[in-house]
C-alpha cells in the first residue's frame, strides 16, 4: 500500500499489458523479473495480495473481476498441477 515502509510500485519491466497469456505466464516464473521467487513464493504472496485487487473502484477504476477467495485457490491449483503456461499457437 502507498505510504507503507518498503511499498514500491512495480518496475516497468515487468508491466503485463498488451502481453498474451502465454507471455504473463512466462514472466511470472521468470526469477529475474518476478523478485527471485519460487512458484510457492508467488502463491503465499499472491494470497496475501491479492486482496487488494478492487483497489480503485470508485475511483474511476473498474473493480476487478472477482474474488481473493477466488483468485487464490486458482493461483493454489495452478502450482499444485505443475505450474504450466499455456502453448502459443
């Protein structure tokens, strides 16, 4: 959260627009552009996160589509099965 000790915004390296699910996929388990975190890493953060993701709602920003519950236990089974990225075609 902005004003927290040790909050920073992401580096635009590793900015997710306009990147087709295949390439997200690929960056968020690259070590060099995820923080040098393991797969469980980006689950135990990502629950903790994760919960912020309606932050701007109302403020001209669309709430995103939703749930932490939700996008936590999909987060959960995706490294459970293995972590794979979808092929590109």
């Amino acid at each position: 959260m902005p004003g927290l000790a040790g909050w920073n915004l992401a580096p635009a390296s590793m900015g997710l627009r306009g990147l087709p699910l295949s390439g997200i996929c690929v960056q968020l388990k690259d070590p060099d552009k995820n923080g040098s975190r393991s797969i469980d890493d980006l689950v135990t953060r990502d629950e903790r996160s994760a919960r912020d993701l309606g932050v701007g709602a109302g403020k001209g920003a669309p709430a995103s589509p939703g749930t932490h519950g939700a996008f936590a236990a999909l987060i959960r089974v995706w490294a459970e099965t293995g972590a794979e990225c979808p092929r590109v075609p």
